[in-house]
C-alpha cells in the first residue's frame, strides 16, 4: 500500500502491456471471477465496511461530512448484489477491442485497417463510494486498459478489500494483478497527475471542485465535467403542457444530477400565459424560483427572488430554478452559449423551423427538442454501461461508454511495397478501395 | 492586423457560430472563389512575396535561417498551381459536417442521433511555408471552423494577402470574414494559448522545437506529433531481400519526412548474413550507420559509430540510421515501446504468428507488416486531404483528415418524454434499437 507513486504506475503500464495482448474470454472471465468472490467475501467486506463506517461517523459528528457522503459510504447487502449485478453485465457487453472500424485497399496486396485498441492506463479519482471500485475496474479490465485508483479516504478500507479481491481473480487468471492498484493520500493524486509518461487518462469522479482541481494540474486528458448547467427553452410554438411536465421532470426527478435543469428560457411571446402556469406547477413541487426582472414582474404574486448576472452560470443541484424571458430564439441560444457548460439543452416547441434552428445552433454535448434533460445518461442512451459524462469536444463528447476507453491505430498489412513507388511521373496508383470488415 | 489578440478570439467565436449553421454549398462556394481570387490575382501575390524574399535574404545572409526555409518561403507559379488545385481538392471532400454516425430509437417517438459538428475555433501557428494558409483555411471552412493563423514572421506579408483574399472571398459568399483572421507577433501565441474558452484546438506545424513548446504552455488540446521516432524490426523469419527494400526506402526517400525510419532492430538469428548486406546497401545510398555493440563487431570492416543509451530517443531526420541487434520479437517490442514516439513501427516477417503478436502487442499511431514506414501519411492512406499527423491517442490518431476537425453531438428528438417514466416499479422499457440511417 505504501509503494511509490511512479512504482505503481510503471507496474501498472507494465500490465496494461499484458492485458492488451490477452484475449476478450480472460478479461471477462477474470470480471466473473471477481464478482463471484465479492459474493464468496460478503461477510468479511461488511465488515471491512464497518471500519470505514467507524472512522467516519467520527467525520460525520464534527460535520467534516455530510450525511449523504455517510450514506454513500455505507455497503450494504443491496449495494452489493447491484455491484455483482453491474460487473457482470459490463462482462456481457460485446468486446470493444480489436473491432476494424474501417477497412481499405490502397494497393493490391496492402490493406489498411483502423482497429479500436485500449488506451493503456487509465487513472481513476473518485470520493465515496465503494461501488466505483468495481463499476470502474470492470469497465476497465473490459477495455483491456489497466487502472491507478486513489479513493477517498472515508472509504479507504472498503475500496483496498475490494481491489485486493480484484487482484486476486486476475492473478487467478493468468493476468497480471498490477492491472488493478490503488493508492493513498493526497500527495500521490499530485505525483500522478504529473506523470503524462505512464497514464493516458485520468477520470475525475465527484464534486465540481475535484474535477476542476484535475483538470487545471495535469497535462493527462481528463474524461469527465466539472458540471451540468442544463437550460430548456420554451419556444413560442411550445405545447404549454408539455413544457409543464418537461421542466417538472427535468427539475424535481433528481436535482442534484449534472443533467438536471438549472434555468429555464421563455419567448415573450408566451410569457404572460405560461409563467403563471409554471409557477404554480413547481410551487406544488417546492420548487424555489429566481427570476429576472420582466419575470418577477408577470410573477408578481409569487416569491421570485432576483437573479444577480453572475447566478446564470451557477448549479443549483437543488429544488431551485432560474427563470429568464427571451425575446427570440436567437436569444435564447445566445444565453445557452454564455452561460451553459455545454451539456444537455432542449427546446420545447411544435415548430420544426425552431427545433431546427435550436437543434444546429447549439453548440452543447446534447441538443434535445421535446424531451427532457434527464435522457442524457449512458444507461437510457442504451451504451450498457457509463464511463462518465464528458464535456470536452475532443475524443469522447456527452455520456460515454466503454468504447470511449479505447483509441485506434492503423494495421497496414504490405507485401514489400515501397513508397517510392507510388510517386513521381512512373507512379503506381493507389486504389482506395474500401472493404467489407466484421 | 494590430487589433488584440483576445478581440480577434472572440470575432472568430463569433463567425464560428455563423459557420456552423450555413450549408455545405455555402462553404464549399467560398473556398473555390477564394481558388479564383488567388488565380487572379497571381502576380500581386508574387509580388508581395518578394518582398518576404527580400528581408528573408537578410537573415539568410546572417545565417538567422538555412537556405530550405528560404525556399519554401518562395511562392512560385508551380506552387501557385498546387496550392489553388489543393483547395479545389478540399472544395470536393465530402461534407464532413451533419454526418449521422449512429441512430438509435430509445422508444416509440423518441430517437437519438449522434451527429458531426465542428469543433468551433481552430489557432494554427505555422513556420515558413505560405502554402499553409490556403490548405490550412480551406480544411477549417471544409469543416465549418474557424481559424486563426499565425505565421512565422518570414512569410507574414504573403500569408496576409492570402488571409485578405480568402476573407474577401468569404464575405462576397454571405460568410462572416472573421472566419479566417491572422495574428502577429510571439506575445500573441503565448496569450492565445491561454484562452481555452475561445479556442478548441491548437495545431502546431513546424519544428520539434514549436510542438513542445506549445504542447507545454497550453492547456487546449493539441493535434501533432512532435517527432517521429520509427522503427523497422528484421524479424528471424524475414525475407531478407524485402528487408533491405524496405529500409532503403523507408530511410533514404525523404529522410526529413517525420515517417522515415531512424531505427533498425535485426534478430541475431540472421544478423550475421543480413547485417553485411544491409551495410553493403545502405553505403551506395551514402546513409552512415550507428550501431550498438554487437551490430558493431559484426560489421567491424564498416565505419558505423558507436549509439550511446539517449540516442535512441534521437530523430536524426537524415541519412543517419542507428541498428540494434535484439534477442527476440519481445526485446524488440520492448525498444519499441521504451524509445519509440508512438509513430509507426513496421515488422518485415514470413511468420505469420510473429506479424500477429506484433501488431497487436505494439502500441503506436500505426503497426505495419512487410511495408514501408512512409506509407503514414493522409493521402496514402485514402483521406484525400491530411490535416496533420498525431501521436496523441486521444481523439484523432495518426494521420488526420478533414473528419479529425469535427466532434459529434447527441440530437435527442422526443415528443414530450419524461425521464421518470423509465424508472421504478411501473417503468417504461427502452427499445434501443439501432435505425438504419444515411
């Protein structure tokens, strides 16, 4: 437990060698075996978890945490059957290595193929919970890359008991127990961000500020979001009703998700009818409004606290929803892009004009028409499992499943061929040919 | 040309939302008037080159630059030619933008496209060549980008009058001119650099020297490759007479070229026979050998140098090729992976199983079999037009096309879903059907 930092990662680069040149059926038996001794494990790992519990009731008394953080540290036999559950369907999931995304004859004799291979090593910072340690082990031994997690403190125990179990089932395997580590302490989150040589991504998971912590100390790629600030704008050709049980879903389902709604645009147009309405509805809702001004000033009857310039880019994550009326739709997309984090937008509308225009405009992970936020989540896109949620445009964009831990690289399979051959006034042509492949 | 560097940011922000929602026909119109402007006004732009010539022949005389950057400062009816036919070679790529990549149904009336988008806002900080200006801002308007070029200093007047002609082109064409602006001076990089919010990638072109630099002081994501360190390993079961081919080739056709080879890895199996032959070759195309040890005992009737440990990291980018013998396919792969930079590494090989484990077990852009290493380019490759060549492995990998200056976007199209009616006890099931598309 108390290697180097650079140790564990040259270990871990090591074994992500090894696991990228061993087949599928090892990687997805070593996940099955894992999942098995969890279940063999139960009792003791409950136990481990007490500890963890122990100390952190500790935490929880001089309110170094909340009783979320509390509840999320906490296995219990539930947790721990969705975690068996959840590795073994990532096991199911078909391999995302070795697929030939494009195949191509340049020449007779020597064809081109663009194959999906892993990233390498993978490190993973997250907080609480114990069930990322085998949500993001089985996601990454399914991808063939090897992974560095630090996890938080309060659930340190419970996380190196589950690793141990981890490291034992691939070394059962035949593959090499390095392919999943873990380390401790702060300072080593710092040495490793530092090291671009031996980890090819780092996936922050928990709050705003850890996220925003990585992304401006490392030069690693960082797959995640610092936040969602999520708007729906309700178009002056919007089904007022559909508006209604739109921004009511995307709001109250699950306030402190990323893809919740934080701000909610509305054309003048429609104003005067639709406030009223949608107060009403989210008051029933304890739904806390701020508005701007030509908002509180139709809301008059309502308690609708001003919104100040800077609260437009704030997450609320909470029952508390900020309220903007809008001239065009041309300003609403211009508000989305000065504020938003380029997350999920939709348009409420039955213009196919507007919903065109919203849906081509809107630079943002996800553009929606006439649905709610909340859809943007890899389970519900249908990817079988979710890597995380990415705000970046490079690489991977949007929810993102265990293909965004893979790259690719070109296979030229050749007979001899020269380059030189294929230039200058005698040139050889190129035929460009694409092939069928899988 | 003097206005600051964070106002010329923000105006390519701006046309960059423009461009992003005109069509296809619009862009493509532009680039093949700015093709014509360029035609016509052929001799003022050699006139103005002179005067580039003119103050470069200065720092040619004090040896501030070599006599090839001075000539590829020079513009020339040839050059002209090619660059005018190279932009009406982008002009007819297919549209790289509003591509459906993947359609899903998640339920009845409720379908997710995943679709190509530009990415916004390119910066391109160039060396020498004019030539750059017109690829370069014809491949952002072919992908609906905008860009900001910055020109070394030697070619600043001439790529001035091709960014005007090209602005012109795109205001006569109903396009925001803002959508090809240009930037002087090194503060201006060093400051550009630092806006990740108006800039979504960076392409350097130009010596080893500017990538690293730009690698190290940014934190927007960075398309290139500093070096190219590429291997050709001369396995047991090599047919040696292609071997030598292939090294004569990928060594002696273009030695600058960053997909030349630098380094040769012979089995001892063969490497008394093959050694004498490969030196015996490479001597009559005046390529000097640096060896290690063995490859030197071996080869002691020929001048080959010493390579010291750090010298295999090294690009020699000339007629300098350093040979190592190795014990194995695994010592090979091992060099490889210890001194490669992730460029393309070749196998020559009559074994198949040895071909298999090394293109899979290498971990680089691109892994050959029996071909030469200069096949890694854009245009061999079949992408009609290279952007660049990238040793990251994130988002574009090895050589890049048009396609590599796009991100994709979630397009949600539902008709008033809500996300809790998929969940719980009473939940909706999602169909996830994939839909044919395009």
């Amino acid at each position: 437990m108390n290697q180097p930092v650079r140790a564990i990662a040259e270990a871990a680069r090591r074994a992500s060698r090894a696991l990228a040149t061993c087949s599928a059926e090892q990687r997805d038996t070593a996940i099955r075996a894992a999942a098995q001794l969890i279940e063999q494990q139960h009792f003791q790992l409950l136990q481990t978890n007490r500890q963890d519990l122990d100390a952190a009731h500790r935490l929880l008394d001089s309110g170094e945490i909340t009783s979320a953080t509390f509840e999320r540290l906490r296995l219990t036999d539930k947790k721990l059957a969705e975690m068996i559950h959840s590795m073994l369907a990532v096991a199911d999931l078909p391999d995302p290595v070795g697929r030939v995304l494009q195949r191509t004859e340049l020449d007779r004799g020597l064809v081109l193929d663009k194959v999906t291979c892993p990233l390498g090593v993978l490190a993973v910072i997250f907080e609480a919970r114990p069930d990322a340690v085998t949500q993001i082990s089985a996601l990454a031994l399914k991808s063939a890359n090897a992974v560095i997690l630090k996890a938080g403190r309060e659930v340190e125990r419970t996380a190196a008991a589950l690793v141990e179990i981890i490291a034992q089932s691939l070394a059962q395997n035949g593959l090499p127990k390095d392919a999943v580590s873990m380390m401790t302490g702060r300072e080593s989150v710092q040495q490793l961000l530092g090291m671009a040589d031996l980890v090819d991504m780092v996936i922050p998971r928990g709050s705003k500020q850890l996220v925003e912590y990585i992304q401006a100390n490392t030069r690693i790629p960082v797959l995640g979001h610092a936040e969602g600030i999520c708007h729906i704008y309700v178009d002056a050709a919007a089904d007022m009703e559909m508006a209604l049980s739109l921004i009511d879903d995307a709001k109250t389902d699950y306030p402190a998700a990323c893809n919740a709604a934080e701000t909610v645009l509305v054309h003048q147009a429609i104003a005067d009818e639709f406030l009223p309405r949608m107060a009403e509805r989210l008051q029933g809702k304890q739904v806390k409004l701020r508005g701007c001004e030509r908002t509180r000033a139709i809301l008059s009857n309502h308690p609708v606290e001003a919104v100040s310039e800077g609260e437009w880019r704030h997450e609320y994550s909470d029952l508390v929803l900020a309220v903007r009326m809008v001239n065009s739709i041309d300003e609403a997309i211009d508000h989305i892009h000065m504020f938003g984090s380029s997350h999920t937008e939709t348009i409420v509308t039955d213009d196919p004009a507007a919903a065109g225009r919203f849906l081509n405009a809107v630079d943002a992970a996800g553009v929606f028409h006439n649905a709610s936020t909340r859809f943007a989540d890899g389970f519900r896109y249908g990817f079988g499992a979710e890597v995380g949620i990415s705000t970046s445009k490079l690489h991977a964009r949007g929810p993102v499943g265990v293909e965004g831990l893979t790259t690719y690289k070109y296979v030229l399979r050749g007979s001899g061929q020269l380059a030189r051959d294929y230039q200058g006034p005698k040139a050889k042509a190129f035929t460009h040919r694409p092939l069928e492949h899988e």
